[in-house]
C-alpha cells in the first residue's frame, strides 16, 4: 500500500476519533440544554436578544467567523485557513442561542467541528492534499458523530460542496472517519433518534401519483426555505446597518414572539416536533410554515446553529398534516418529509435518501429515493448554501 494512503487512512481515523467525541459531548449538552429551556423558557427567552449582543461580541473578538461558507471556502481554496477558534465559537455560541430560545439546527455545528478537525490534522503533515481530504473526511465525521447515521453522512460530506462532481478520491477516508465517529459517539451514550414506520404499502400508480405530489411540495418547501433566508439576510442587512441592533432587535421579536405564539413551541431544533409527529403528539397545520420563519429569520438575524434540524420538524409536521389529505399513512408521509425537505433545501440527494433508510428502515429505500429525487429537482438551484458550486450546470436550460 502506498505510505501516503495508509497515512491518510490512520488520520482520517484520528479525525473520526476526534470528531465523534467532540460532537457526542456536544450534542448530549445541547439536548440537556434543551430540556432545561423547554421547562423554563419563560425566565429564558426574554434574554435572547442581550444573548445576541455577545454573539456579535465575540464574532468580532475572533475576527469574523463566517460558518459553513469557512467550509466551503476552505474546501475551494488552498489558502483559506479554518482556525481551531472555531470549534469553541460555534459550540458555545449555538448552545447559548438555544438555551435561551433561538429556532435553530445543530448540523451546521457539527458539520465545522469535524472540517476544523480535519483539515488542522492535514496542516500538521504541512500537506493541503491531506488537509482537503481530511476536511471532507472530517465533515462526515461531525455528521455522523451528531447525527448516528454513518452512510448518510458519508454521502452529505462527498456530494454537498458542489454539484459538479462527486468526490471519489476522499471516498475511502471519508468512510472510515464516519464509521469511527460513529462508533464513537455511541460508546460515549449520544442516543439515536431512529422510528420503527411497520408501514405496509402497495406500489401502483394512485400510490405513485400520490408520492409525486408529496415530493413536489417537499420541493416548494425546501425552495421557499432557502429563498427566505437567503431574503431575510439581505433585508436584515439592509435595514439594520450594524450587527448589534440587527442581532438585537430582531432577537428581541423572536424571544416575544415565541413566548405569545404557543409557549416556546417554535424555540429550538424542533425535535418536540419531530416527536409529536412520529409519536402520537398534537400537530397543528401551521407549525410547519411557523417553525420555518423563526428559523430563518433566527439565523438571518445572526445566531448561531444549524438548519437541518428545523427542516426535519418542518418536514415531518408538514408531511404528517398533508398526507392525511392524499390518503397516505401519515407517518410514512412524516418521514418522507423529513428526509425530502432536507433534500431540497441542501441540494444533496443520496445523503437524505440514506438518512431516511438509517432513521425508518432500509425497506424504504425506493421510495425515499422517489420523493427526494423529485424534491431536489423541484428545488431549482435554491441552496441554503451560498457557496456551493452549481458551475457545471445552466438550470435556466432545465
């Protein structure tokens, strides 16, 4: 075996190591955090707004952290530098942004954690060959580790940076990185969110017909989401020409806002619901669309997360609530929206196929890759990615 590959190999094991653990510990508090605000929320969510003011403090302080577009440019460009800063600003400023009652994912987070990871072991080696595939490797890494589901993260890190084409030649480390983070935040006692569907279907054309009509609405909805943040960015920043009244103003609306508006319901990643979808709890037709403007107008203002998360819970209570009108098992209709608006609004097509088959059961296959093919195609070239690379394709011509 080539001595660079099998150097590759062992580091991207590191990395998974490394990743898993961070994102486990991570990923435990944050839960705990959430169940801390869910009880208290109203001593909580009037101070978000004064939370934002040291998120915009300390984003100043470290010199302008920009996320997943760190990510993205890193991946692009040799010489962009990703600082191990990052990992305790993103964490610490994602876990004060819940805790006190921002609408936002936990991906977004873990996804950097693992690139930082990775890409500063390949520094070490003073190779940006090793530091590319490691940062790949090492985005898997954060996924998997967060999220339990090791083969969608594989294909996320792969396919997400650009469509242009797939990354076979980090395919090997990335797999490797993944399983090892997966493994290990399992053995630190990060549970996995998995639902048992026992769905039976039949595969005729009024079904087929049915689940069309499903992916195109999971379309529309990842599309509208992806279109609203990126609106709501610009129009925040238009009106609010410093980040201190943006982040505060706009926090001050949504911490009032959520208190009236269903006692916190909206606050957070969205998991409770998720669960009320899959577990027999009490979904409103509405919830979808409202979970969706406090989250984009919650990141838009300027704190800190993920996405993902909240396009579950949009997708699953949207799913649940309109599958009952097509005459589908409800939760079959909640997890194909779960996984479909993820889709649509990342521009990543095998990842949530997998992340449907890892979270319901690989039985389901065929039709998650049904519907989520149709919703990433819907979708247009609506991203809530800014940096990702469409250069290969003109969609005007589709």
């Amino acid at each position: 075996m080539n001595r660079n590959r099998l150097i590759i190999y062992v580091l991207s094991l590191l990395v998974g190591v490394i990743s898993g653990t961070i994102a486990a510990l991570f990923g435990i508090v944050l839960l705990k955090i959430t169940a801390f605000r869910e009880i208290n929320y109203i001593y909580l969510l009037p101070f978000l707004s004064l939370i934002g003011l040291f998120i915009v403090y300390l984003y100043n302080k470290i010199g302008g952290v920009k996320g997943m577009g760190d990510v993205f440019r890193a991946a692009k460009s040799e010489n962009y530098k990703l600082s191990l800063f990052m990992v305790p600003f993103v964490i610490i400023t994602t876990w004060i942004t819940h805790l006190f009652g921002g609408s936002a994912g936990r991906e977004g987070v873990s996804v950097q954690i693992g690139a930082v990871v990775g890409y500063n072991v390949g520094e070490k080696f003073n190779s940006s060959k090793f530091s590319h595939i490691l940062l790949i490797s090492g985005m898997a890494a954060g996924f998997s580790g967060l999220f339990q589901t090791p083969i969608a993260a594989i294909f996320f890190a792969l396919e997400v940076l650009s469509l242009s084409y797939f990354r076979y030649y980090a395919l090997i480390p990335t797999i490797i990185a993944s399983l090892s983070s997966y493994a290990t935040s399992r053995f630190i006692g990060l549970e996995k969110f998995s639902v048992d569907l026992s769905v039976t279907y039949e595969l005729d054309y009024v079904f087929l017909l049915k689940l069309l009509v499903l992916g195109v609405c999971f379309g529309f909805i990842g599309k509208l989401f992806a279109e609203l943040l990126c609106y709501f960015s610009g129009f925040f920043k238009d009106i609010f020409k410093s980040n201190y009244k943006k982040i505060f103003f706009i926090g001050l609306f949504v911490s009032l806002f959520s208190i009236f508006i269903h006692s916190g319901r909206y606050s957070g990643l969205g998991t409770n619901l998720i669960s009320s979808s899959f577990y027999g709890g009490k979904i409103y037709f509405y919830d979808w669309i409202l979970k969706l403007l406090f989250t984009v107008i919650t990141i838009a203002a300027g704190f800190q997360g993920g996405e993902v998360t909240p396009l579950f819970s949009i997708g699953a209570s949207f799913g649940l609530f309109f599958s009952s009108f097509l005459g589908l098992p409800i939760m079959l209709g909640a997890a194909l929206g779960y996984a479909a608006v993820f889709s649509s609004s990342t521009k990543t097509l095998l990842a949530p196929i997998f992340i449907g088959a890892e979270v319901f059961g690989f039985e389901y296959i065929p039709i998650f890759a049904l519907v989520c093919s149709i919703s990433y195609v819907v979708s247009g070239k609506s991203t809530i990615y800014n940096e990702q690379d469409f250069s290969f394709i003109d969609m005007q011509k589709l």
